[in-house]
C-alpha cells in the first residue's frame, strides 16, 4: 500500500511537492470560503453566542412548546409506528416506517458520531457533550414538523414512487396557505442544499477518511485519498457502478451496530468511571473546566456538532422520509422523531464518554482543568490529534486492533453518506437548472472535485465550511416550518382524533 502511494506522489512529483499541493488547495479553499464562514458564525453583537446556535436552539424550543412536547408525548407511540403496529400494507409509498428510520440513520450515523463528537469535545470540553444532548433532544420536535410536511406535501407518481422533501412543502405548502414568496424559498433552500452536498456531505467526509487512512498507514498527501475515492464515487454516481453502492448499503448499518458495540465493551470495562465521566460532562457543561469561551463554547460547539450530526432542522431528513407508505403523514413525523435521540442522545453521548474515560485529553492532575493549545485552539490530546484521530486513539486505549477497523468504517462511512448527498445535491441542481443528461453530469464532476479539495485541505477550514452550508440550508427550512407548522398541528389533531375513535386500527403480523 505505501508503494502504491509512493507510485501515486512520484506522479506528480516528490513527496514533498505533493504535499505543497494540499498547502495550495487549503490556503485557497480557506481564502474564498472564509468571509461566508466569519457570516455564518458571527457573535450577536455584545455578547460571545453566535446568531445561528440561537436561531436553532429557538426553533426547537419553539416546535417543542407548539406540539407539546411531542417528543415526550409521542415517544411510545413512535416505537409502535416503528415495530409495525399500525402500518397498512396497501398504503402508498416505496418503504415502511422501520426502512424510513433506518434509512435515514444510516446516513446521519457515521461520521458526525465518530469525529463530530471529537471536534466537539476537544474544542468544547465533555461540556459540549450536555449540550449535544440538549439540542438532541430538542431537536426531536424539529424532526417531527419537517418530516410530517415532507410527506404532507410529496408527489405521488403512478408507478408508485415518491418525490419529497423541503422543496415540495415551501411551494405547495406556501401555496396551499396562501404565502408568497415559496418558489423563491425553495429555489434558496436547494442551493443551499447544493452548497451543503459538496461540504457536511463530501468534504468533511473525505477530509475525516483521509486522516484515519494516514492515522494507520502513516502520512501521506490528501489529495492521493481524494483521488482515489473521487474516482470510485465518480464510477458509482455517473457510470453505472451499482454493485459497489449496493454493498456498501449492506455493509454500512453493521458497521454502526459494530461501533456501538464495542463502545459499549469500553464502557462496561470501565463502569466505575462512567459516574466520574458524567460528572466531567456536566460541570463543563457550566464551566468550561478551563476550555476556552467556557459555558458559551462549549454551549456553541454541543450546538453545531448535534445539528451537524442529526441534522435536525437541515431539511435533509424530510427527503430520506418522504419516500415512507402510509396515509398519514404525522405518523412519519413522530417515526423521525427518534431520530435525533439514538443518533445524538444515545450514540454521540456513549462516543464522548469513551473519550473522556480513556484520558486521551489532557488534564491538569492539580487543578482538575482540561490543558487548552492556543496554537490550535482546542484541548491539548495525546499525540496532538484531532477529529476522527482523536476517537481512534481513545478506542485504542481499549483495543489496539481498533484503529484499522475504524479506517475502514470510517471510509465506508463516508462513501455511504457521499452517495445520499450527491443525489440529494443532484435533486437541488436539476430543481434550479433543469432536467438533462448534460447538466446532471457537470454536477457529479463538480461534486467529486470537491472530494479531493475536502481530503486535501485541513479540518479547520473544511468543517467550518461543512457548518456553514447545513446551517444555511437550516435558516431557510426554519422559516418554511414557522410559517408551516399551523398546518403539521391540524394534521397532528385529526390523527390524534382517528386514534381515539379508532378509525386507525392496528394491523397484526
């Protein structure tokens, strides 16, 4: 393997011109994207909490007060939807509640679980675990309006497929309450979705494969990973290689259920720690324990990496639902809900915790305070990592054969969520420029451009960027919801009533 590699750099030059490659694609990436990122994440002004953690943390908490705690009340309830118990074999539609679910988390756990939380906690501190679970949790009343509208207002065609998502419901849904301005939103919200696609859904991805490759096989240059698993996503998305897509589909849900196993494993290995391990995440939560912004960022940093990893209030999620049978379209809402509780309440949470038991970041023995690197801006680590690293080292304390196989996870991982984000990207541009063979293919060719920039440049600029798309496509979809959740409460109303009178029957076996 590192023969190939070397074959690959001599290609383009010595080692060390292959790796001023990747200084030339970070310096320019860095340079134009910069100015949207500072926007993005820029303070209110007086204070130190940036616009758009407030404007996500209003918004949950908004839909969580209008719905009554739905994702309290409707918690039973949406264990029931999944297991079956009222679904109708007859009802129109391409997959059932449980395949909906399952389709959905197969592409928000992943990456967000494995490196998202080590972003956050190495920059946050455990604290920004407390507030990962906060907005999870929150974020379940969010999942449950975008995804009620999405298919409320999906397109049924007559061979039994479905197109939905926040497109659909910011025109027809505009429309049907007679509101201006939803084409022009739904046009936004899919650039925006096109800008999302190449960041959290391509970049990031890259950039996080490409650090646990070179974490096992030693450094090389990025842009070799780029080019490699560009070429694979190229052959898959635009040249017909459906057998690679197809085990991938199979492979990735094991590999999560194999993570969540083996922190498990570390966990019960280390139980006597887990209480000293909560309390860490909950004094930091409030105090910082010596990270930089204290109780803000670790607020901030619990923030982006919850909607990073659920992607509650993104939009994306009322696509992958939209696709569900069923009648009723509340009950994919109260099925999505669970989303953003096993993805961050459960799995995000168990990540943390394993790294902070296994003391992969580094603390003060008199003060009790987390070491900060102001050189890098985050907590000082063993080995100085970051990322994906950072998770990979603390499994490692556990288990040393670990790292390979989190390679391994990790790039299906990636290749897994880069295909449901490239078609998600695809259905946004063909919705702005049009249907055709030929614009559908510049998309793809853009897209997996993108995928050598994101494993060429560093985590800095690509995840602030990866951010600052899925919290833009967030700005426009949380206004469609405001204006659109009257609408999710009559739907909610009359199938509350249906249960009740027992118009919806459950259906055995």
């Amino acid at each position: 393997m590192r023969y190939f590699l070397a074959v690959l750099a001599t290609l383009f030059g010595s080692p060390l011109a292959a790796q001023g490659i990747d200084e030339t694609i970070n310096s320019i990436f860095a340079d134009y994207t910069g100015w949207y990122v500072s926007l993005i994440f820029a303070d209110l002004p007086g204070t130190n909490f940036s616009w758009i953690a407030l404007w996500l943390v209003v918004g949950a908490v908004v839909f969580t007060v209008y719905f009554g705690a739905i994702q309290l009340s409707g918690f039973i309830h949406s264990i029931r939807l999944v297991k079956g118990d009222y679904s109708d074999p007859n009802d129109a539609g391409e997959v059932s509640h449980f395949q909906a679910l399952a389709t959905a988390l197969s592409g928000t756990v992943g990456l967000g679980n494995i490196a998202g939380v080590a972003v956050a906690v190495s920059i946050g501190g455990p604290g920004a675990t407390f507030w990962m679970v906060i907005a999870g949790l929150f974020g379940m009343a969010t999942k449950f309006t975008e995804c009620t509208l999405g298919v409320k207002y999906r397109n049924e065609y007559p061979d039994g497929t479905v197109s939905g998502g926040p497109m659909y419901y910011m025109t027809k849904g505009f429309k049907e309450r007679g509101l201006p301005l939803g084409g022009a939103m739904a046009v936004l919200f899919a650039f925006f979705t096109i800008l999302g696609a190449l960041g959290g859904g391509n970049m990031f991805q890259a950039n996080q494969a490409h650090a646990q490759l070179a974490n096992v096989l030693g450094d090389y240059p990025g842009w070799i990973t780029g080019v490699v698993i560009a070429g694979v996503v190229f052959a898959v998305i635009a040249g017909g290689l459906k057998s690679i897509a197809k085990v991938t589909e199979k492979v990735v849900p094991f590999m999560g259920i194999f993570y969540v196993l083996v922190s498990l494993v570390i966990l019960l290995r280390n139980y006597d720690e887990i209480l000293w391990a909560f309390g860490q995440i909950f004094e930091g939560a409030f105090t910082g324990l010596g990270v930089a912004g204290g109780f803000t960022g670790a607020l901030i940093q619990g923030f982006r990496r919850a909607a990073f990893s659920n992607e509650a209030g993104i939009g994306s999620a009322a696509i992958a639902h939209s696709a569900v049978k069923t009648k009723e379209p509340v009950t994919e809402g109260y099925v999505a809900l669970l989303e953003p509780f096993i993805d961050t309440v459960v799995i995000c949470t168990m990540t943390a915790l394993v790294i902070v038991i296994t003391g992969v970041l580094q603390q003060d023995a008199e003060t009790g305070m987390y070491v900060w690197n102001a050189e890098l801006g985050r907590i000082a680590t063993e080995g100085d990592v970051s990322g994906v690293a950072l998770t990979s080292a603390a499994y490692a304390q556990a288990f040393s054969w670990f790292p390979p196989l989190l390679a391994i996870s990790v790039v299906l991982f990636a290749f897994s969520t880069m295909l449901s984000w490239s078609y998600y990207g695809l259905k946004a541009w063909t919705y702005i420029l049009g249907e055709g063979r030929m614009k559908e293919l510049i998309f793809k060719i853009i897209f997996c451009l993108f995928i050598i920039i994101g494993s060429a440049a560093s985590l800095g600029p690509v995840i602030d960027f990866s951010d600052a798309m899925l919290f833009s496509m967030a700005i426009v979809n949380i206004i469609a919801l405001y204006f659109l959740m009257p609408i999710v409460k009559a739907e909610l109303s009359r199938y509350q009533g249906k249960l009740r009178s027992g118009e919806i029957k459950k259906y055995e076996g």
